[in-house]
C-alpha cells in the first residue's frame, strides 16, 4: 500500500498568519491518465471529514480561498494564508492513485 | 439535495456480528459508488469498503473475509455487514459519495454511526 506521511503532526499557530501541511507519498501519485489524485480532507472537532480539495489544488465549492494546495509527484502541501479560529481541527491527506485509497496520519491545527 | 444517514451501530461482543446501514435520498445508491470509510476512537482515517454501480465490491485487507457490502436500490440504503468482530474493528464508520470521480475522494459523508467490540 501507498504510505502517506504527513509533517508535522501537531501545528499550533497563531489567529491570521499562515499554516503550512506537508504530505508525502512513498509512491509517484501521478495516475495513468495523466492526473494526480491527491486530495486534502478537513475535519472539525465532533464532525464528519469534509472534502477541501482534491486533484492537488482543485478547491471545493464553499471552501474559503484562503486554502491551496500544491504539488507534484510525491510531495504536496495544503496552505492556509491567514489562519481564522474555524479552521481548527485535524487535516487529511489521502490518495486515490494507487488501490487501495490510502489516508495519512493527520495534522491537528490548534490555535496558539 | 445529497445526504446519507448511517444507523446500526452499537455494542457487540467480540466475534459477533452487526449490520449499519446507510440510507441516501437525493441520488440513487444504484448507479453510483458508495465507499465506507471507519474513524478508530481517537485516530485517523481507514477506508473500508466500496460498492461500485455495476455491483462489483472492493474491501480493505483488514477487514477481507469478514465484511460484506451490499446494497437495495428498492430502500435507496447501502449496508455494510460485519462478521467476526473485533475489538480493532472499534470505531466511527462513516458513509461517503464521490463528486468529481472516484479517485478524488469523497465529498459527501453521513454523520457516521459508532460500533464498539468489547466484551
């Protein structure tokens, strides 16, 4: 299976500046048809995951444009610009390249 | 509009069996792909199971064997029946739905339903 690895797990910052989450995958995440399926996942303390971007750096509707992901290959990153008080909670990455769909560990982003 | 209610869970005794369900209303589950995706109390995120529309199924090594995934297009619900419990098997199961394609995860997900193995 594709391990994900995800840095660091644990990211305490400060209300408005920037957040920065590092997802590493042990395989190319680059699929046969050309596109790259890896996709970012936020979940909020006592609720479901919910999707934030997916194909590397397509955001989802609704999702504040304060969030961007980049990336290529095995490397990949989901920023937060200026960091508000509801983006607290745990940060997913998980790809959908190789079977099965793998997940890394998750970032907690809590408010210093 | 979307949304996807899981039921079932509960309190089982290790080897026994359980089934949660996952009923949609604003799309048919029988030609779309539904996933189960479980949250151990605490911990991360494990994708456990998929049912395609044309019917074929797919399951996570860890849970191979034990858990079956099914559908009734007449109840538009998705289940999942576990067999052979245990205590790892402990967590939050969510049910999903793709938008955009099944390799860029899931956009839509249940509130989840809690199963705890434990004696």
């Amino acid at each position: 299976d594709v391990v994900m690895t995800q840095s660091p797990l644990s990211l305490p910052v400060t209300l408005g500046q920037p957040a920065s989450i590092s997802c590493r995958s042990s395989q190319s995440l680059v699929f046969s048809d050309g596109n790259t399926y890896l996709n970012w996942f936020q979940q909020r303390p006592g609720q479901s995951p919910r999707r934030l971007i997916y194909q590397v750096s397509n955001r989802d509707s609704g999702v504040p444009d304060r969030f961007s992901g980049s990336g290529s290959g095995t490397d990949f990153t989901l920023k937060i610009s200026r960091v508000e008080a509801e983006d607290v909670g745990v940060y997913y990455c998980m790809q959908g390249t190789h079977w099965p769909w793998t997940f890394g560990q998750g970032t907690k982003v809590e408010i210093k | 509009e979307v949304q996807l209610v899981e039921s079932g869970g509960g309190l089982v005794q290790p080897g026994g069996s359980l089934r949660i369900s996952c009923a949609a209303s604003g799309f048919t589950v029988w030609n779309n792909y539904l996933t189960w995706v479980r949250q151990p109390p605490g911990k991360g995120l494990e994708w456990v199971s998929l049912i395609y529309s044309a019917g074929s199924t797919y399951y996570a090594e860890s849970v191979k064997g034990r858990f079956t995934i099914s559908r009734d297009n007449s109840k538009n619900t998705v289940y999942l029946q576990m067999n052979s419990l245990r205590s790892e098997d402990t967590a939050v199961y969510y049910c999903a739905r793709d938008k955009g394609g099944e390799r860029s995860g899931w956009y839509y997900w249940g509130q989840g339903t809690l199963v705890t193995v434990s004696s």
